[in-house]
C-alpha cells in the first residue's frame, strides 16, 4: 500500500496520492478517459433500453423499421458528440450547453439553457430514484407502501457518498458502467443461445396482425422514446472542467461511448426481436423481462428486476455527479444563487449537489405522476439544450474564429446546421404531437426571462450588501 505526502491540504487513497490545491470554490482535475467513457455510458443507459421496446412497437409494429428509427437517433447522438467536443476542448468548463449558450449568445439565453437542462435532470433524477423504490418493492414486498421514503432514502445515500469527492464517485461510475455493459450484453448472449426466433410464417402473422398505417405522430412519439433513451451522449462534457487533459482525452472517450451505446442499443433490440413475438412485445411495459420470462420461465423474471435497480443506480449516480456542474457555473457566472458555487475540499459542489437532490426530494414527495409529467418534459428541454449547442457552435466560428480548438468538428458548417435543423424539426413535432407535455414547456420559456431578471435583481442586491 503506497502513500505519497505532499504540502498544503492533502488527502490519501491507497495506491493513489494527489494534493488538493488550496484555491477555495475549486474543482479539481482528476478524471480521465477511463471516467470519460464511463459516464457517457452510466449516464445514458438506464431503464430506456429494458423498458421502451414495447411502447415503440406499439407505435411502429415492424422491428426493420424500428431498428431504422435507432440507428437513426445513434447517428444524431454521434454526429452530435462530434460537435460537443469542439466545444468542451474549446471552453473546457463545467456545464456543459450551459457554457457554449452563454458564450455565444448572452447571460439570457445561457440562463435560459442552464436552467432548463438542470432542471430536465432534476426531473429525471426524481423519477429514476422513484422507478428504483418500485422496483426494490418487487423484490422485498414489506416497502411496497415506502416507496417515496425508499426513493428519498437513495438520494440522501448518494448525496452523502459524493460528499466525499470526485474521485470516490468517477471510480463509482466506472464500476457501475462496466457492470451494466456485461449485463446487457449477458442479457443479449442468453437471448439467441437460448431464445428461439418465431418462424418466418410466424414473423409475418404477427406484423399483418399489429399492422397499422405509419402515421407521422406514430413516429414522432417512437423518437420520443428513442430521444429519451440516447439522452446522456454529452454527459462528459459536464466535467471537462475537471478532465486532466480534455484536447486528448474526452474525443477518445466520448466517441468510444456513444458508439458502444449504440451497438449496445441495437443488439439488446434485436436479442428482444428474436424472443418476443411482436403482438406480444407492443403491450409489453417491460420488454427485456418478458424475454427472460419466455426462456427461462416467469420466476427468472426476478433477475432483471435486479439488473435493473443496478442500471438506474448508474444513471442516477451519473445524474447527481453531473446536475451540480450546471448551476455550479451558473453561479460563478451570477446567472444563479451565489453560494451555489461553493466546492468542499474534495471536489464536489457543496451547495450545488444537495439542493440538486433537495428539489428532487420535493417532486417524489409530491407525487409519482408529477415526477412521470416532468420527466415527459424533460425530453423537450433536453433536445432545446443540444439545439442551443449546436447553434452556439456555428455562432461561435464567426465571432471567435481565433479561438483555440484542438479538435474541430468535421464537415463544418454543414453537420452542425443538419443536426440544428434536425432538433428545431423534432422539437417542433413533439409539440404538435404531444401538447400536453410540450405546453408546460412552452409556458417556462414564457416565464423565463422575468425568471432570470429576478436572479440578476437579487444577486445584484447581494453583492451590494457584501460590499
């Protein structure tokens, strides 16, 4: 066991030794390719991918055609990561869109992506820790009338553990990650060593019986889902900040991250095709499950349940690390409450991360259906955030062509106006498609600008009374 001994504060790990600088409301550099490519994947893949195949069957009923639909949104998410790296080797702070939207365009519009994105994340991080209790009450049936405290109580665990530093909870991550890649792709070995695929008379009954004409709202709800499961490809642009090298290390890791999602993505939908007749998978509210069900019997079923708790411990362990970093530098900027920008001597947000989970611990105890509508929400805000980044970007190469880019997207301008484009048209259509959720939305735009005089008006009345 090796220990090193540095001056000034210092803290030691076995085998690991680094000294902590005495700067104050500093975050440190400690991550890597390895937490790079850990988070993409922790921070993408969670319950989407085990619970969506039966929704989006139920939309489209012909599994070419759905694995179109997600190699499609797996081209977005890779063409995006090309663009997100420009910008995190560019501007290498925490806060991710946050930072590139203020860069470009204003205090404004940087509030305004901010606050969107950590509030979609805030939204998704209450309903993962809700989904979790539910599933924790499948296997231990007493806490079946516990599930907000459940769901409180792993929040507050995790809140605790990331006190104590960023390097405890990157090495967390990366744990967590490779966990859920081998279980996925166990999951995928089990289905076509086991499995029997339908028949191709079988193949065919199945899709004239659930056959409905393809309808555009049919296919904006699918990328819906799909959106919703891909979302997390930028996460490790929230940490570049902290990334020891970002020119070298986050386009290695990033882009090894997304297309291991997605060649993950597309052989858990096929192993699910080669078990799941199609009329069964469209009412299906748990596709994976019902494929384990099918081969291995009904109390196997149980397997998944717990490989599913792991996989949104993942994401939400990814989610409570990553949230912070939004308002964190949102503070700095005086675009947020000043005090959120304060860091504990190991790295972690000190105020940031605890009301990240605080609000979180407000939409579980106000109810599953209002975390349910918010995390519907959060799809919408998250899009508008890659939106806004891609705009930044092409905004950014006129007003600041002399800044330093290590890393310059390909194919410029033409790949990040595609991907602009392609995210104003899908933000369009959920709106026409999904009004409900989308209004909400569309009624925080409205308020945000008073919302965000408001910040500026109280931070400024702050400063003068420091003064």
């Amino acid at each position: 066991m090796l220990y090193s001994i540095y001056p000034g504060n210092c803290y030691f790990y076995p085998n690991i030794a680094f000294m902590i600088q005495s700067k104050e409301n500093q975050l440190l550099k400690l991550l890597g390719v390895g937490f790079g490519i850990a988070v993409t994947i922790g921070g993408t893949i969670g319950t989407g991918i085990l619970r969506k195949p039966g929704p989006i069957a139920a939309q489209i009923g012909d599994p070419f055609l759905i694995t179109v639909l997600w190699l499609a949104v797996g081209l977005y998410a890779v063409l995006g990561v090309l663009c997100a790296i420009e910008l995190a080797v560019s501007l290498p702070q925490a806060g991710s869109w946050y930072v590139y939207a203020r860069r470009a365009f204003g205090n404004y519009f940087g509030f305004l992506t901010g606050i969107t994105s950590w509030l979609g994340t805030v939204a998704a991080l209450g309903f993962g820790a809700y989904t979790m209790s539910e599933y924790t009450a499948l296997l231990l049936p007493t806490l079946n009338h516990y599930n907000q405290w459940v769901a409180i109580g792993l929040l507050a665990f995790l809140s605790a553990f990331h006190w104590m530093g960023t390097w405890s909870a990157g090495k967390s991550q990366e744990v967590l990650a490779v966990i859920k890649a081998i279980g996925l792709l166990v999951f995928v070995l089990f289905c076509f060593i086991y499995g029997s695929i339908p028949s191709s008379e079988g193949i065919a009954q199945s899709i004239d019986k659930t056959a409905a004409p393809l309808g555009f709202i049919a296919v904006i709800a699918a990328l819906q889902s799909i959106f919703y499961t891909y979302d997390g490809w930028h996460t490790a642009t929230y940490f570049s900040e902290e990334n020891k090298d970002p020119a070298k290390t986050l386009p290695k890791s990033m882009i090894l991250g997304v297309v291991s999602i997605i060649v993950i993505y597309l052989l858990v939908n096929l192993a699910i095709f080669h078990v799941v007749p199609m009329d069964r998978l469209m009412n299906s509210p748990l596709a994976a499950a019902d494929a384990v069900g099918i081969i291995f019997g009904d109390n196997s079923q149980r397997i998944v349940t717990l490989f599913l708790m792991i996989s949104i411990l993942g994401i939400v362990n990814a989610q409570i690390m990553f949230a912070p970093r939004v308002i964190f530098s949102m503070s700095r900027d005086g675009l947020f409450f000043r005090q959120a920008s304060s860091v504990n001597k190991m790295g972690t947000p000190a105020v940031a991360m605890p009301l990240t989970a605080l609000l979180s611990t407000g939409l579980i105890l106000s109810g599953k259906d209002t975390c349910g509508i918010l995390s519907d929400i959060a799809t919408f805000f998250f899009v508008m955030s890659y939106a806004a980044g891609f705009a930044a970007l092409i905004r950014l190469r006129k007003t600041e062509p002399d800044l330093e880019r290590p890393w310059k997207v390909p194919l410029y301008p033409a790949l990040p106006a595609f991907l602009l484009i392609a995210s104003i048209g899908f933000l369009a259509g959920a709106v026409y498609s999904d009004i409900h959720s989308s209004k909400y939305a569309l009624i925080f735009l409205i308020i945000s600008y008073p919302l965000y005089r408001l910040v500026k008006k109280l931070n400024s009345e702050a400063n003068k009374s420091v003064s």
